[in-house]
DNA sequence: AGCTACATGTAAGACGTTACATGATTTT
DNA sequence: AAAATCATGTAACGTCTTACATGTAGCT
C-alpha cells in the first residue's frame, strides 16, 4: 500500500503529473524514504485509476497521460497518514552486516565498519544538497531531517565501534544518546 | 540473498540448528535487522542445501532436520560480509509519513508525530531489554547498539518536529548532531 | 482426552527488480 | 542523421506475506 501513498502524496502536494514525471520525483525528493521505478509506478496507476483513487486529468504529446489525484484519493491519502500503524518491518543490510560483526576478525571488522561509515557519510552529504537552512518550507523537509539525524546516528555507531575494535573502549557497553 | 547470509550468520555463530530452531532465533535476536518466518526459512535452506551452503547433519524426532553449514557456505559467508556493498535501499512507512507532514493541518501532524515517537520508545524500551552493559560479549550487541542509536535518532527528531510544529522553533532548520 | 509446543511444509498473491520492447520529440 | 531525452509499457523472475495443511510429543 505504501506505493499508493507515495504516489497520492506527490500528486497532492506538487499537482496533475504523469507517469515520468512522478519516477523523476522519486528519484529526487522520495528517494531517501521510498523507492520505486517506472516499471512499478505504471501499473499501479492504472490500479488506482480503476480504484477511483486518481484519474486521468488530460492526455499530452507523446502519448503523456496526466493523473490528478481524486477526492476520494485525497481522503484515502489523509485516512492512512493519521490512522495507519507504521509497521516496524525492517530490512537493513548494514544492520546485518553490523550483527554478524562478531563472526570477522579484528582487521576484517574494522574494514567492515569503515565502509559503512562511509556509506552513510556519503548519504549524509547527498542529503545536504537537497535542503539548505534558508529554504524554510518545502514538502519532505521534515523527512530530509529525520534522514540527516538517521545517518548521523550511524557515523556515531561507525566511531564507536571502531573505537571498540581497536581497543580504545569497553565492547557492547551502552553510549547513551 | 540476504536471508541466505542471515541464516548463514547464525547457523556459524550458534552451531547446528533446524529450521524451526532458526525461525525462533530470528524472532528473538534478529528481528530488528531482518525478517523472515518459518515459511520463507524452511524452502530457502532446502535452496541453500542444493547449493552446498548447507548440510542436513542429522535427523531427529518429529521429523526435525539440523543443518549446518559446510566449509563453502562459511566461505561465502565471510565473501559477502566484507566483499559486497551494502544496498542502500530504504523503505520506512515513519519516514514516508514524515515525508508527507506537510500535508496535514498542524493538530493532526501533531498526532502523527507523536504516534511515531510512541513506537520508537516502544521498539528502544524492547532492545534495551535484550542486552545490559554488563553482558559484554555477544553475537549482534554491535547490531543492538546500533538499533538503540537509530531509535533515539528517531526520538530526537520527534521531539524536535514537535517543537517546530507547536511554534517553538524554526522549521526545517538543521539541528546538527 | 484435550491442549500446547514442536516441527515441517505448500500455495496464492502482493510487492519489487531487471531486462526487454517500442515509439515520439528535441538537441547536436 | 544520429544521439539524447521523453514517455509508456510487458514479461520473467525473485522476494515476502498470509492462509492453509499435516502430524508428533509432552503435559494436565
């Protein structure tokens, strides 16, 4: 369902766009919080479009087909946002890495580690460019935060660890906030 | 492919173990890095068993298989963990409604914000059960210790959100750190 | 005898990725 | 004329969830 609420939420917040033009947003503002290629945003349009959910608002050159979300869309959109319980399913790749830290060597864990700091300061840097201080109000801003705070938290739990790794402190011990 | 190196990770790190064996270690200890229930382990290590990742040791009562993990599956194991580049594929249904706050009225943001910092206290409180500072040496304490940073990072970002929502801060400003 | 925990599986469908396929318009 | 970008789609395959299905062993 979070495809559909991604997609109703772009078309609420930035208006009428076609199938292309909404890929391209995710690529560019969603990306850090959802993915989704045009190969899977098509489909399910035409899904919600059956669903009542969007429909086509006007059809451009090039075969372009704008959707525009509906009223019923629009509550949809507002029922999940406030009524939804956000699962708390979680699939981190590094996380993995991070749990199975025990099974490497001291040198092989810290090459691990390393390399993930370095992930997420790559994160971190690209989420910078999205949003300086000054642009004070923009759709996703709240989320550009949390993802900053997300990837800090990482860089933190990097140093630390490599910290542990090469001796420098007590292993597994709690760093509080 | 990452179930196979989740499962790999626990059957060299805990010894032999069945497939029901292994679906309750991921309840306990892997829940907050991965997924999986006993109907995706039990086909995966059949899988992973024609591939030579894994061997039926023995069998016991009830029909109950041990598998352990061959000499080629600790190889490809170690492969992964240091060799492959951590996807950065994120999809959180807390940031995607942190993506959209901005489409809601101040009072019903609020509400949202709030739920959120609910369950990351929630999903806190359960992994500082799992470990104490005392316990030192575990396999995932780097893994828990991570989780608990993300968690807070959540938390912090809520409590900051509030404040910019109930008008006693800048919006969207960074809060470094 | 009935309940709970152990133990393993299959099948249908939703969700997601990669590769393939096509054609129009604009830019160089 | 060729290349890049716009624009939409299908098909195959892999992953994940939910529901269904079966039987054993221990406890009360």
């Amino acid at each position: 369902m979070s495809l559909r609420i991604a997609l109703l939420g772009l078309l609420d917040a930035k208006g009428p766009a076609s199938g292309y033009d909404l890929a391209k947003a995710f690529e560019r503002s969603l990306n850090h919080v959802w993915q989704a290629g045009h190969t899977q945003i098509y489909p399910e349009l035409v899904k919600m479009a059956d669903d009542g959910l969007v429909e086509v608002e006007s059809e451009g050159a090039r075969g372009r087909k704008i959707y525009a979300i509906t009223r019923e869309g629009t509550a949809w959109l507002h029922e999940w946002l406030v009524g939804h319980d956000p699962s708390t399913v979680v699939r981190s790749e590094a996380a993995l890495k991070a749990f199975l830290l025990t099974l490497l060597g001291p040198g092989e864990a810290i090459e691990v580690v390393t390399q993930i700091k370095a992930h997420a300061q790559a994160r971190l840097t690209g989420l910078e460019c999205l949003g300086t201080p000054a642009s004070e109000a923009f759709t996703g801003r709240f989320a550009l935060d949390l993802g900053r705070r997300q990837a800090q938290a990482m860089i933190d739990w990097a140093n630390a660890t490599l910290a542990t790794l090469e001796g420098r402190r007590v292993p597994g011990a709690s760093q509080g906030a």
